[in-house]
C-alpha cells in the first residue's frame, strides 16, 4: 500500500483532535506563527493596497496612444507619469474645462469692447406718397402720387461702443479669476495623475517583491520537503512530517498562483492610468525606497501647503469671483453709457455721385424699477460667495489634515520599515538554525515550518513597509502640492 494511504486515515484523526482541543474551554491559543499561517493561505495571498481614495476616481482612465509592440517596454515611475500626464483622462478633461472657461472670459471681455459692422446697399425703390399721409393738391398744378422708381447706393461701417458700465467690468474681472482658477484646478489635476501613477506603480513593485520572496519560500519549502521525504525513506523520520512539510509547500504555491494574477491585474490597471496602448507589455523598475527625506516641520510643511497646493490658491480666486459677481450684481442699479452711430458714403452711385453721411448717438441708461430682478440677483451672487468662502475655509482644514496625516504616515512607515528590516534578519538565522536542528534529528518539521512562516510573514511585513513607505512619499508630495517636482526627487537612485 502507498505511504500516503497508510497515513491518511491518521493525518485527518490527527486534524480532528487538534481542532477539537483548539475549540475546548482553557485550551491554549495557538503559536504565533500556526495562525499566521493558516491567514497566509488566503488574506496575505491578496494585494495589500490601500482603497483609491474618492478624489482619484475620476483619474483611473485614460486615452490610449499609439500601438502595441510585442516587445515590452521598459517603464520606469517618470516614465509611466510622463505618459499619465498626456493621456490621463481625468487630467484631458480638466484641460478642456480650462478652455471652456477661457472661452466664457473671451465673451464677458466682448461685453466691454466696441462692436463694428459694416453694410453695403443697393436700394431701389418706387413711393405712393399717399401711403404716407401725402393728399395735398393745388390748383393749376399737377401733383404726383407716385415717386419713382429711383435707386441709391451706400456703403458705411456701424460701431456700438460701451463707455461705462461697471456691471460689465465686475463680470469681465469675476472671469479672468475664474480662468485663473481653471488653470489651477489643470494643475492640481496634474497632481492627482502623478498621485494615481504613483499607487498604481508602486502596487506592481510590491506584487513583484512579494512574487519573489513567495517563489523563495517554495523553494525554501521544497527543501525541506525533500529532506523530509530523503529521511522517510532512511526511516529517521515520521510520515507526518512529510505530509506537513508537502502541505507548507502546496500553500505556498497556491499563494504563488494568487500574487502572480494580481500582479498581472495591477499592471493593467497601471496601463489604463497611463494610456499605454492596449495590450502593451512593459516591465518596470523599483525605485528605490531608502533614499532618505530632508526633515521638515509641521510649520514649514503647512506654509509649503498654503503656498503651493493648486486646489487651494484655485479656491482663492473663486471667492475672489464670487466677490467681483456679487459687486457686478449691485452695480445694475449703476447707470450705464453707451454710443452708437455709422459712418460712410452714399449717393446715386458710389464714387461718382455720392458723399459722406454719418450718424453719433449717446445714450445713458439708468434702472427705474425692475420688479426685483436686481435684488433677486444679488441675492443669489451673496449665496455664492458665501459657499465658495465655505469650501476655502473647509480646503484649509482639509489641507492641515493632509499634511499632519501625511508626515505621521512617513515617520511610522519608516520606522516600520526599519523594524521590519530587522526582523527579516532575525527571521532568516532563525530559519537557518531549525534547518540545521532538522538536518541532524534534533527536531522534527514543526519547527521548521513555524520558522519558515515566520520569515515569510516577516518578508511579507518588509514588502509591505516598504509600499506603505513609498506611498507616504507619494502622499507627502500631494500634500505640500509638490507631487509633479518632487516625485523626481523621492524615489531618485542612490549613486
């Protein structure tokens, strides 16, 4: 009869018991390393990315440019946010809401300028002088009722001129600050792409690192699993520690399997960030996570914030727009003035019988009673600016959060790295000593296997530090408004 149908029937009364006894009232918990165990099987098998916050939805799409090749490129993070920022759907869409908002300063500006046309004419023409009022006649004299036909031609430019209207001015001013708000709001956007690349990036460095670290583990696990198996045979060893040592292997294969497809799903996500051409392969570059940040204090961080964060220097200038609405809306009552007239040439031929003609009128205007439209308007624009100075004041709380946030997530993420760093080490000697105690008989596979789960949990630590280390960098940048010039300098290589 085979090893394995001999030892089975014992292998599963052996399961029974030990969940049995595990259940059992004053039962001991389990080893540290047994628990962590049956988690990895599933939970760490999975990405451990944190959730897309809310205000990168809308930047995980993209254009796709050009055309795949069938060899993958090479694409290191400057590279993937180089090509975020030209084919980044969220960022395209910024873009053109700019220029919508340009096109809205171009009209108000209109408002102010002077309106010139021009009119050429060729009237010909036959009049019943009775048709307007004329019935005289005279005696002995013959009136006609009929004049014409005759002709005449012309030709004269026609301007309409707004000499004052403060109305006007605050809205022409109120959209130059809302132009300059969309340019912001472009390069805060710019922001959020790099943000975006960034996770997404640093998501497939970490699938990669956790790719490697599980294949040495099942190569670590194959290991002992051959020597178990050698020392069966040898009769130095129990079946059951064959049968543990193979079923360490299996998981660590199926874990394999997961963090493999995952790897394979982040780049694709990668991709659609980017706008890499569908199907494109390409292969990426791990920036280095050691290169250490200059300190900066709370104080100098929140100035830098205030100083260069686009969402917020764009919320400025909306209220600033609110503001110059709200003076436009009072300014209706204000009386405006305008003039309009022609100037140009007309005769019975033009060149040869005609002569100048021209017109000039001025015209003020002032409301005398509007049925509350004017109130009614200022009304709105006062609700308007009072909203916009809510969202300053809120982005201003909002930005001390994030840069407070972001400097407590980069100081414990690098001191978890360090940890982390340490315990790898103290994992792989601890490793290599039950190695050593199961190759001379001393232990059993317990022993190693629990070692072995620990250096893995320890190395899926590490991995995990040193994402969460990059992000905090990534997170950092964003917060100052930096993300754009500074990503270079985070992750630039050692020399």
């Amino acid at each position: 009869m085979p090893f394995f149908q001999k030892t089975a029937p014992f292998v599963i009364s052996f399961a029974l018991a030990s969940a049995a006894y595990a259940q059992a009232p004053g039962a001991p918990a389990a080893p540290a390393s047994q628990t962590g165990m049956q988690a990895s099987s599933g939970a760490s098998s999975a990405s451990t990315a944190p959730q897309i916050p809310s205000s990168l939805q809308d930047f995980q799409a993209s254009v796709p440019q050009g055309t795949a090749s069938a060899t993958p490129i090479p694409l290191t993070i400057g590279d993937a946010i180089s090509r975020g920022l030209r084919a980044n759907l969220g960022l395209l869409t910024n873009e053109q809401s700019s220029r919508e908002i340009r096109a809205q300063r171009i009209r108000a500006l209109s408002a102010l300028l002077p309106k010139v046309t021009g009119q050429a004419n060729a009237v010909e023409q036959q009049i019943n002088l009775q048709t307007v009022g004329f019935l005289f006649s005279f005696p002995g004299a013959a009136v006609p009722k009929i004049i014409g036909p005759y002709g005449y031609q012309s030709v004269q430019a026609n301007a309409d001129v707004t000499l004052f209207d403060w109305s006007a001015i605050s809205q022409y001013r109120s959209a130059r600050e809302q132009t300059k708000a969309a340019a912001l709001d472009v390069k805060n956007a710019r922001d959020l792409v790099v943000l975006s690349v960034g996770y997404a990036y640093l998501q497939i460095i970490s699938d990669a690192a956790r790719i490697t670290a599980t294949q040495a583990e099942i190569d670590a696990d194959n290991a002992v699993y051959t020597n178990a198996l050698r020392r069966h045979d040898a009769g130095t060893a129990i079946g059951l520690d064959v049968l543990r040592s193979q079923v360490e292997l299996k998981q660590r294969q199926q874990q394999l399997v997961a963090v493999t497809n995952q790897f394979a799903k982040d780049k694709l996500t990668l991709g659609r960030v980017i706008g890499l051409p569908v199907g494109q392969d390409f292969t990426v570059a791990d920036p280095s996570p050691s290169v250490p940040l200059a300190t900066v204090s709370l104080e100098e961080a929140l100035r830098q914030a205030y100083e260069h964060r686009p969402d917020y220097q764009a919320a400025k200038a909306r209220v600033l727009a609110a503001e110059l609405m709200l003076r436009s809306a009072k300014a209706e009552r204000y009386p405006t003035l305008t003039a309009d007239g022609y100037y140009g040439d007309a005769g019975l031929h033009l060149f040869t019988n005609s002569h100048g003609v021209f017109n000039v009128t001025g015209s003020l205007k002032f409301n005398i009673f509007d049925g509350g439209r004017i109130k009614a308007d200022i009304l709105q624009q006062d609700a308007e600016l009072r909203n916009r100075r809510n969202e300053l004041e809120n982005l201003r709380g909002q930005i001390d959060f994030d840069v407070r946030g972001a400097l407590l997530d980069l100081n414990s993420a690098k001191a978890q790295l360090d940890v982390a760093q340490s315990n790898v080490q103290l994992a792989t000697e601890t490793v290599k000593q039950s190695r050593d105690r199961f190759a001379a008989g001393v232990t059993n596979t317990v022993e190693v296997v629990q070692a072995q789960q620990s250096l893995a949990d320890a190395n899926e630590n590490l991995i995990s530090a040193q994402y969460q280390y990059n992000v905090a960098k990534v997170s950092l940048a964003r917060a100052l408004g930096l993300a754009e010039q500074a990503i270079a300098t985070y992750f630039a290589k050692q020399p």
